[in-house]
C-alpha cells in the first residue's frame, strides 16, 4: 500500500492526500513527520529525503520526494489519464500552471504567509511585507486574468492534475489575513473547488 509521510498542516502533503481523494486511491499517512523540525532532519528522515522536506511517498521500496512530481508520478500509474492526459498538447498546459505554481506563485506569497500567518520574527519588516503583498497580488491578477480566459479551469474546461496545487495555493491567498482585492474569476473558481470533497477535506478546510 502507498505511505504518505508528512503532517496535514503541510500545503505539499495536502496536495498528494487530495489527488489520493481524486483517485480513491488507498494509502497509510504517517503524519508524524514535520510537527517536531528535528524530526525532517533525522537519520531515519534524510535516508529517504536528503532535503529534509515533506511529503516522501514510498511504495515497497519506490521512495519519491517533491510534491509536484509526486502528483505525477501517482496520476501516470493510477489510471489517472483524465486528470493528466497522455497526448503532449493535451499535457503541456498541465505541466506549465503546476510549474508556474512551483516558481511564480509560490515564490510571490512565501514572505507575507511566513509574516502574516507563521508570524516569523525573521519576516516582519514593513517595507519587504508591502512588497510581497503587492507581488502576491499580481500573481494572483495574472490567474484571474487567465480564469477569465479558460472559463473554468486553469488548464482549460476539465478538472485536471494542475488544479491540486493551484487550488491549494487559491485557499492560502483567502486564508490569509490581507486585503483581497476583487478578483471574480479566482472567486469562481474557488467555489468551483469547493463542490470537489477532496477539495473540502485536504484544500478548503480553514488551513492555509
């Protein structure tokens, strides 16, 4: 059976556990790695991820990290061709929004959930704040902008694997305490999600 090492609170975790949902896909959570930092940096933890990050998934002795490919990984050997077509074309939108959650996005809103949210002490200057409010916000502009576009999805009409981590990422910009502008299309679509019981359970669940 899939193990899934990593605890819930994680954004990374929750991305595989919905997929998992998405797929009715059985699997054992082993969710005491990460609430205890040290424990990510035990011999036991490095042996199976060298970069002391959650989550690894093993099956028999497949061990994977990195949660996007992980996401992959499980959609290629699960039946899961509806949610990550095998056709390039069909595939390339997939890939370049998980990607683009990878960089951009992830990238836009790390300093203003780590102030706002994980109250850092090593985040709070005011100047280094605003600007990642306001970089977090053009990220999330340019993902209206596209929603607008696409209608439903961020790949296109269907449902697809690029939708898990985007729309974890959507629930961490409502979650988090900041002035949202009004960005119809992204509330729209988090509503869309909304309607997902994975969604419910691993992405809209009061966590950011």
């Amino acid at each position: 059976m899939l193990k899934v090492l990593g605890r819930t609170s994680s954004i990374n975790v929750r991305k595989v556990l919905w997929l998992c949902s998405e797929l009715d896909l059985a699997y054992q959570l082993d969710d005491k790695w990460g609430d205890d930092p040290q424990s990510l940096h035990s011999p036991a933890f490095l042996a199976l991820n060298p970069n002391a990050l959650i989550p690894v998934i093993i099956e028999d002795d497949f061990v994977m990290w990195e949660s996007n490919a992980i996401l992959r990984y499980l959609a290629n050997s699960n039946g899961g061709e509806w949610l990550y077509p095998q056709n390039p074309r069909a595939r390339a939108p997939v890939d370049q929004w998980m990607d683009w959650q990878a960089t951009e996005l992830n990238t836009s809103w790390r300093y203003a959930f780590m102030s706002l949210v994980r109250n850092s002490p090593a985040h709070q200057d005011p100047r280094l704040l605003a600007a990642a409010v306001k970089g977090w916000t053009h990220t999330m502009n340019l993902l209206d902008q596209h929603l607008q576009k696409t209608g439903r999805y961020v790949a296109g009409r269907n449902f697809s694997l690029a939708d898990i981590p985007v729309g974890l990422a959507v629930n961490r910009w409502f979650e988090t305490p900041l002035e949202h502008p009004h960005l119809p299309a992204v509330s729209t679509y988090y509503e869309r999600l909304t309607e997902r019981e994975g969604y419910t359970t691993w992405g809209r669940n009061g966590k950011p």
